[in-house]
C-alpha cells in the first residue's frame, strides 16, 4: 500500500491545487517524471491525491531519457502504483554542445518541457504537471530580475497555446527543504542525473545568494511569494 505524504507537505499541495483550481473531473494528468526529488515527490503525492479525491482523473507519467540516465528504478516505481509510463529518448545534452549553448539549464528546460507537451497533446493528455517548487520561482524571480530586469517568475497554471495542454506546478507552495525530507522518509528512488552542467550553473550561483539574503530576512520567500501574488498594472512606472 502506498505510504501517503506527510500532512504538512499535502497541505500546502492541496492549497495550490485548490488556489489554481488545476485539476477538474476528468482531466488526464501527464507528469514530466525526471528522476529528481520533485518530479518523484509530485508523482507520489498525485497518486496520493488521485485515491483521496472525489475529483476523479487519471494520471501518467514520461521521462525524456537524457544520455547516461538509468530509468530502471522509474520503470519499477511507476510500476508498483499502476501509473503507465513512457520513455522517450532525446540528446538534448549533445545538441547543447553542439549550439555551444550559452544557458544550457534554461535550454534543456524548455526543449523537454516542449517534447513533453507535444506528447501529451498527440495522447489524450490535456494537463502536464511539473514539479517546480517555491524555491524555483523564487529563484526565476531573482534570475529574471537581475538578467532581464523584469520582476516576473513562472506562473501556477498556463495554458501551452501550441499544443492546447495546460501546464500544471503543484508543488508551488512546497519549499526544497520539504520535498528533500519527504523523499528521504519515503524512501523514494531518486536518480541521479548525468548532466555535465550540474552544480555549476547560474541558477546555483543565484540560489547561494538567496541563502545568504535568507539569513537577515528569515521570511524572504513569503514576501517574494506576497509580491507576485500582488503584481499589478498599475504599479508599474510605464508612462
């Protein structure tokens, strides 16, 4: 029997599956399964939901198989809650190289999130679940600030215009710090990933900064959290 997650952890999941209203009767939920902490600790606590909810949807799950990534332990975990999963392969990591791309992360990101989506569209799968927590979107919100000048992060719930399937992050409200403990309780089968670029990225470079910010305003990611939550119109300085 599937161990639930703890309550404190499904309940700021279930503020923002309600906040966002992100899933409705009938929806079929495609989770981008990457083998990290989130994406497991998403999966699990979906299938959690699934058989808790009087909303009914059903749930799979697909890995874009990067170079070098063991998926068995997927196959298995998957396997043991009857969820289908899909793998599909893509060097994503030989096309940066060979683009001698400049922000590899941000790339990767958003070509696996494409394939992933395509998929879903070309399936039947009109919702993709991704497991970016409130760490990431404070973090986007510092990189798009400092980058590009641009007081923004990524958005709970979006509708992908191109292939018509809605882009789901309920994890949005979840801290790392969390998941991290969650998934060492459960035991989860968390991979590694054989990405060259990992731990030497800018996004690492921005989350040392937020730790260190941290420090002198303990409630940074609340007040980050309250500031996009409040972003308005007419409180920008266009004339």
């Amino acid at each position: 029997m599937l161990t639930p997650i703890n309550h404190t952890l499904r309940r700021k999941i279930g503020q923002a599956l309600t906040r966002w209203h992100m899933i409705s009767q009938g929806d079929n939920i495609l989770v981008g399964l990457s083998g990290g902490k989130d994406s497991l600790i998403l999966l699990h606590a979906l299938h959690d939901f699934q058989h808790r909810s009087p909303v009914k949807f059903s749930l799979s799950a697909l890995t874009v198989r990067l170079s070098g990534l063991d998926i068995s332990p997927l196959q298995s975990y998957c396997e043991s809650l009857s969820v289908p999963y899909t793998v599909i392969e893509h060097d994503i990591i030989g096309i940066i190289h060979a683009r001698n791309e400049k922000s590899p992360c941000s790339f990767c990101a958003n070509m696996r999130r494409g394939i992933i989506s395509s998929w879903a569209s070309r399936n039947g799968c009109n919702k993709l679940a991704l497991g970016h927590t409130l760490d990431d979107a404070v973090e986007t919100f510092f990189m798009n600030l400092f980058h590009a000048g641009r007081a923004k992060s990524f958005i709970p719930k979006v509708l992908m215009t191109r292939t018509g399937v809605t882009v789901i992050r309920p994890l949005v409200l979840s801290t790392e710090s969390a998941i991290i403990d969650e998934v060492k309780r459960l035991n989860l089968p968390v991979i590694s990933s054989p990405c060259p670029f990992a731990g030497h990225t800018e996004r690492q470079r921005i989350r040392g900064y937020i730790a260190g910010l941290r420090k002198d305003i303990p409630d940074l990611y609340g007040k980050i959290l309250h500031a996009l939550e409040n972003l308005s119109d007419s409180e920008s300085w266009q004339s």
